[in-house]
C-alpha cells in the first residue's frame, strides 16, 4: 500500500467502526485499476444510519484535504463517498450483498484486514 493513503484509510476504519458501521473492507485497487485507488465498503444498520456513516467519512475526507462528494442513490440503500482517490461506499446489507462489489473487485489487495 502507498504510505501516502495510510493515515487516512486508517482514520476513515477506525471512525467508520467507531460510528458502528459493519463488516468493513478496503480495497486497494491501484494495481488493477489505472485511476481507482482504493475502495472502503461498509455495511449500515437503517437508512438514519447509512446517512451517518457516509456523513463521518466525507468529514474525515474534508479534513485530510479531499474535496468529496456524497452521492445518495435515493431508495437504492446504497451511498457514496467519493473523494477521487478513496471511494467509501455504505451500503445497507440487501444492496450490499446484490451488488457484491468484493467479488468485483476480487483481485483487489486488502491493505487493512489484518488491523
């Protein structure tokens, strides 16, 4: 992993569980992908809660200097975070297991899943 995407994969985890965000999983894509860098997928307990999450990570984007933007998918149960470089995508269980996007992105390295 690129130590200059350490500090805030590290920091958008450890707030997403600290808000109860579930089952979370960082891809990182750079190897696969020539403009994706890294993915975080996390799971949301209700919509209130999804909202929650996606609002915690666009904060700790901001703060760390990216400019992102949230886009809600309506009644989709599926929001994301993208700051370019670093996606965060909160989806609600149903949507995350039809969308399945760690089998997409199956060949991606987990940088976090020993943390």
């Amino acid at each position: 992993m690129n130590n200059s995407y350490e500090n805030i994969l590290i920091d958008l985890k450890n707030a997403l569980e600290a808000k109860k965000g579930e089952e979370i999983a960082v891809l990182d894509l750079s190897k696969i992908h020539s403009y994706l860098h890294f993915f975080i997928i996390v799971t949301a307990g209700s919509r209130i809660h999804s909202r929650s999450l996606a609002n915690e990570a666009a904060q700790i984007m901001g703060e760390a200097g990216y400019n992102p933007r949230m886009t809600p998918h309506g009644g989709s149960g599926w929001t994301i975070v993208d700051g370019f470089e670093i996606v965060v995508h909160v989806f609600l269980e149903e949507e995350r297991e039809y969308y399945n996007l760690e089998h997409l992105w199956a060949d991606a390295a987990r940088p976090l899943s020993h943390s």
